[in-house]
C-alpha cells in the first residue's frame, strides 16, 4: 500500500479536467497559400509549420479555445474551428 502512495507522490498531481471552452481546428490544405496569418497569431500556439510542408500543422489541438482567429481572419476561407464540448 506504502509503495502505491509513493508512486503516485512521485508522479505529482493529476492534470485537471481542462475548464472553458475547446475547440477542433480543420485546415483545408486544398485551400490554403501559406500565408502564415494563422500561425503568427493564433493567441495560444495551436498552428505551426512543419519543415518541409507548406501548410500549418494543428501542433497543440489541446491548446485551442475556439476564439476563432484563425478561421475569419484567413483569407483563403482554409480554416474551420468547430466547438467541442
């Protein structure tokens, strides 16, 4: 019994349950220039470019909130954020 509350002592606490509100990022490569808008600013990091491809890559698809940057400021329409509950 000991030996399990030291593994999980050891382990540190357990991730929270994530609080507000997600969101599932769909990038339409078909569609998209590489214009980088969505990456610069995307608030929280959730689009990057993978070397060698010339599209953003969905990196952090946890980190996203829905706020909906991406999808109306790209000006190719390439981006769709659909809430998650």
């Amino acid at each position: 019994m000991s030996e399990m509350l030291t593994e999980k002592a050891a382990r540190g606490p357990s991730p929270r349950a994530r609080s507000g509100p997600r969101g599932r990022v769909i990038i339409f490569g078909m569609w998209c220039k590489g214009c980088r808008l969505c990456v610069e600013f995307c608030p929280t990091g959730v689009l990057a470019f993978v070397e060698g491809q010339e599209q953003p890559s969905v990196v952090h698809p946890e980190k996203c909130t829905a706020c909906h940057w991406c999808d109306t400021h790209c000006p190719d329409l390439a981006i769709s954020v659909q809430h998650i509950d």
